[in-house]
C-alpha cells in the first residue's frame, strides 16, 4: 500500500519524532547530544526550518517546527539523518543504520495545541523517571523557552511570544504551563495523531486542512460494524 503523502500546510507547526532503530540508543555521550544539536541548526538554517521545541532522549527525538515549505522538514530531516549517523557511527565504530525507518510528523492546531505540545515535548524526561522536573534535563529547549538560557538553535514560536511583553514576562508565564500532569486526553491525543501521522487538532481544524489540502486529516473506520449484513455478506464474497 502506498504511503499517504506527507501534511503541509505553509505557516503551520508539525510535530516531528525520529526513533532509533530497534528502539537503540542514538545518543552515548555528551558530545553526541551536542554534535547532534550542532548538526540541527546548521539544516534548519540551510532549509528554513523553525526549531520552536526540541528533546534530544537517549533513544528518540522530538521536535516542534514551522518550515518554510512543503519540503522543508523532509530535507532537514534526510540531512540530519546522514551527518548524525556518520559521525556516531565514526566516533563508536559501528556501521550500519542508526534510525528506524521514516520520522513521525503531524500537523499542530496552534490555538488549541501548540503550547500543550511544548510541555508534552518538554515532559519526556520527566514522564521517563530520568529527572523530577524538566529544569533539570539538560538536552531540551526547556533551558531556552523556561529558563532563558540562549540557544541559537530556537526560534520562538508567535503564540509564545505573546505570553508576555519580555523575555522575562514570557518565561515565567511559560514555567506556569508546568505546573500540575498534562490531561491524560491530551497524551492520548498527540501520541496518536503524531505517530499515525494526522491532524492534531478539533474537528473544525481538520476539516479546514483537508479543504486546503485535499486529502484526509483523519482515519477512516475499517471494517465497519461486524455484527452488520452488509459487513458478514463482504467478508463472504
């Protein structure tokens, strides 16, 4: 079955997560988180990607980002993904792939979503026991978007700039999204959309993308309801 193409909407946020393959570790060292960060802004620049959110985990990334065009994310990726796997391959004398398969994306409702998917991004460590709070992850834009640490890599997104009138205003407004568990709902909700590859958004969202883009922003059912005629007939044919 041939893959759906990939959503694009110009101006539109996408989620993005690249897993290693076998669910292996992409990252050993210190230098490889930075090496990969490095790597990241030198093809977002190239490619006119936005980096609004970011999480490097041991096995796994996750980024929140507006490209410039429909391209955009699929060539930063594609790039990323060669200049990382040939230096940890390189530094760790291995061969062979380093990812597993394609990345994961789906388009963001920012009015509705965006900022959940900030601290959704932001929480992984916290939500894999490896620290109590996201201050204390360091290979994540919480340092940046929370705490005010400068990262060159980050480009804020609209709507967070306009949580407050300055950084400062921003950030503390940003650290109080933190406060309390994200609503099982909304977990449910990205985890879905984002590793199905649809719309993360309402309903009037998803019917605005399927208009502009002509394609679906949603599953359909399959199967149908099996206790039906119709239903016990087709599987009989």
């Amino acid at each position: 079955m041939a893959r759906l193409p990939r959503l694009f909407l110009p101006g539109c946020a996408q989620h993005v997560i690249q897993r290693g393959n076998n669910r292996e570790a992409c990252f050993y060292s210190e230098a490889d988180y930075k090496t990969y960060l490095a790597f990241l802004k030198e093809v977002a620049t190239k490619y006119e990607v936005a980096i609004h959110a970011f999480v490097l985990m041991t096995n796994h990334v996750h980024l929140l980002v507006t490209p410039c065009d429909e391209l955009g994310v699929s060539r930063m990726m594609q790039a990323q993904g060669r200049k990382y796997v040939q230096h940890f391959n390189f530094t760790h004398g291995r061969t062979g792939t380093l990812w597993e398969g394609r990345y994961k994306s789906t388009l963001v409702d920012a009015d509705n979503y965006l900022l959940t998917v900030y601290r959704y991004i932001e929480l992984n460590p916290v939500r894999a026991n490896m620290v109590a709070h996201a201050s204390e992850y360091p290979w994540s834009s919480y340092q940046g978007n929370a705490l005010g640490k400068p990262i060159q890599l980050l480009t804020p997104h609209l709507l967070y700039c306009r949580l407050g009138k300055t950084a400062e205003e921003r950030q503390t407004a940003y650290r109080a999204l933190f406060r309390g568990r994200m609503a099982e709902r909304d977990l449910a909700a990205i985890r879905e959309a984002t590793h199905k590859a649809w719309v993360l958004g309402d309903d009037r969202f998803k019917q605005q993308i399927e208009a502009k883009t002509g394609r679906r922003s949603v599953p359909v059912g399959r199967g149908g309801d099996r206790k039906s005629k119709p239903y016990r007939e087709s599987r009989n044919q």
